[in-house]
C-alpha cells in the first residue's frame, strides 16, 4: 500500500459568491510529483493555500503528511515547504543572507546553517551572486534563491505555485532539473503550471483545473491520449487550394472558415519532406505552414469545449 502525502476530499472556497474551487478531491503518493494544471483564474492558489494552511477552505477536508489542515497546521507546516506563485525573497538582503535568515527561522545550529547555505549557494548555481542584494537578481535567479530558501528546512513535501512562469527557456530546464533532483531524492512535489508540456516533462499525475473543478486526472499519456496530438497546418488562400489539397492529402481535417488543413504529423523532417514533395507533385502551395505541439488551450479545448480565454475573464 502507498501512503498519501497529500490527500483532499470535496474542498470548496468561495469569495463572497463567488465559487472558487468547487468540490477537490485528489491524492498524491508520497514521492511523486502531482501537477495541477490551469489557466490564469482557475484556482491552482486557491487550492496551493488551502493545502498549506494559508487559508481554510469553506468545506472539505484535506490531510497533508498524515496531519489534517485545519486541526493539525502546525505538523503540516512543519512538514512542507512553500515556494509561492510570487518570490518571498528580501530583496534587501543578499542571496546569502535570505538563505542565512531561513537556517536561522529553522534554528539550524551554527556551522551546520552556514554550510547549508553554502551547499544551496553551490547547488543552484547562486555563488558568485551570493554578496549581491536580491535586488539585482533576474527573475530566474529569483525563483531560484526562493526555492533554495524552501529547501533549507528538508521538507519532503514541497508545493510550488508556477515555479517556471516567465521563465526562458533555459532557466525553466534548469528548474525542471533541480526539481527532478528533489523527485531522486525521495520528495513529493505538488507543482501548479499553466504549461501542458511542463505538467508532462515532469509529472507522475497530472490534474486539470477548470473553474474550481478537476475536469481530468490521470497521467500525462492518459491525459495526451484525450488530446489531438503534435499536427501540421497548412493555411491557404482559397477554397479551391484548400479543396485541392484536402484532396491529396488523406487523414487532413479541414477548417473552410479558416481556409486551413490539419495533419497528424511526427513533426519530423522526413515527415515533413515527405508532405511538402506531395503539395509539389500535385503543383499546390500554401500560404503557411505550421508545426503545432499541443498546449494547454488544446487540453481545454478537448476536455471542456472551451478554451482557457473564457476562463480568465
Ligand atoms: N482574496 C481574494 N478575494 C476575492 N477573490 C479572489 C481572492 N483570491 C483569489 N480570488 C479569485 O479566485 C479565483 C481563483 O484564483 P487563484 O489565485 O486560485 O487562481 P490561479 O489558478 O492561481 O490563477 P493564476 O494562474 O493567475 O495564478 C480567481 O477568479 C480570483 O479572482
Ligand atoms: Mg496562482
């Protein structure tokens, strides 16, 4: 049997009238890395707070490493580790000191909180800024030291709130790495995202959140299953090319309003090639060509009808 590290059953919140999660249940195995996937609006905080004890819920009950939420915050809080939607860095203070102020909140004993700081400095590739105020950091940088000080107390569960969202790309692979790291070492990640891919580059189970209710669970090859997969759209700019093509190119689907065609494609130049030389063979052309990978409007758009636009009002 597994035990849970995080378990919530029917959690509801609402602000005044308005309901912002609307009956939650999940269950996340200890060691693993849940991701509740989302749009701006959809309650990915809202659930993150309720989870920590930042916030009570209105009904439901939620038991994160075996303790309950409302009655047991305080072994909760001792258990987990928070990094927020937006950095709790000081940034008067320097990388090392806000590190420094964390071992010291954990009352880690003298060298021993020194030599922590300096093993997070190095692991997260904070050195050489580490006499810098956190003020001149870069957002990457930010998220990092955030994260750093979440892992100074060794929670083995940690929650982060988009820990990757206006990240570039390269600083978001290096957080993914620092965080399968965590995932080797044995912690259990509960990651909110608004980014499909990220929920499956790193997810075990993924959870998808819409208007305060969990629209899909499962992992992320049954979640992907439900989806269109990565496709190939060709735009024209007339019916007749597109009325051509179609034509020629079986297995397409077409959008007439649009005036476009979608392939299932590998996304593969041998694919490719081979799909352009039929366009040339039969002396068609279109007006763009597009590789399209499936995102998070896709999974709405599959599971809810809607795209994630109505959501964020
Ligand atoms: N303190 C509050 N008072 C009133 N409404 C709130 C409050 N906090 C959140 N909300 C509303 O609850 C809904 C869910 O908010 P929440 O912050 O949980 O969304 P989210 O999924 O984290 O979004 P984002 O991706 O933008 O961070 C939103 O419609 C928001 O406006
Ligand atoms: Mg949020």
């Amino acid at each position: 049997m597994t035990t849970s590290a995080i378990a919530a059953s029917g959690l509801r919140k609402a602000y005044k009238d308005k309901v912002v999660l609307d009956g939650i249940d999940l269950d996340v195995p200890a060691g693993t890395v849940f991701s509740l996937l989302g749009p701006n609006g959809a309650g990915k905080t809202t659930t993150v707070n309720v989870l920590t004890t930042l916030m009570r819920a209105d009904g439901g009950t939620a038991r994160v490493a075996g303790h309950d939420v409302v009655t047991e915050a305080r072994a909760v809080r001792a258990a987990i580790g928070v990094t927020g939607q937006f950095a709790a860095v000081d940034e008067l203070l320097t990388g090392r000191e806000n590190l420094q102020l964390m071992a010291d909140l954990h009352r880690v004993p003298g060298d021993g909180g020194k030599r922590i700081v300096a093993e997070l400095l190095e692991r997260f590739d904070l050195m050489e800024s580490a006499q810098q105020p956190a003020s001149t950091y870069s957002g990457g940088m930010r998220r990092k030291l955030d994260l750093a000080m979440t892992l100074v107390g060794n929670p083995r569960i940690i929650f982060l709130d988009e820990p990757t969202t206006g990240l570039d790309p390269r600083s978001r692979r290096t957080m993914w790495s620092i965080i399968r790291d965590l995932v080797a070492e044995g912690v259990t990640i509960f990651l909110t995202t608004q980014y499909l891919e990220e929920a499956d580059q790193l997810a075990d189970r993924i959870a998808v959140l819409d208007q305060g209710r969990l629209v899909a669970q499962g992992t992320p090859d049954e979640l992907k299953r439900q989806i269109p997969g990565t496709h190939v759209r060709l735009r024209f700019t007339t019916a007749a090319e597109l009325d051509a093509a179609a034509r020629v190119l079986a297995d397409s689907k077409r959008d007439d309003e649009a005036l476009v065609l979608r392939l299932p494609s590998d996304g593969g130049t041998t694919s490719l090639r081979a799909l352009l030389d039929r366009l040339d063979e039969y002396s068609i052309s279109a007006e763009g060509f597009s590789v399209h990978t499936p995102d998070l409007d896709d999974v709405f758009l599959a599971l809810t009808g809607h795209t994630t636009e109505v959501v964020a009002k």
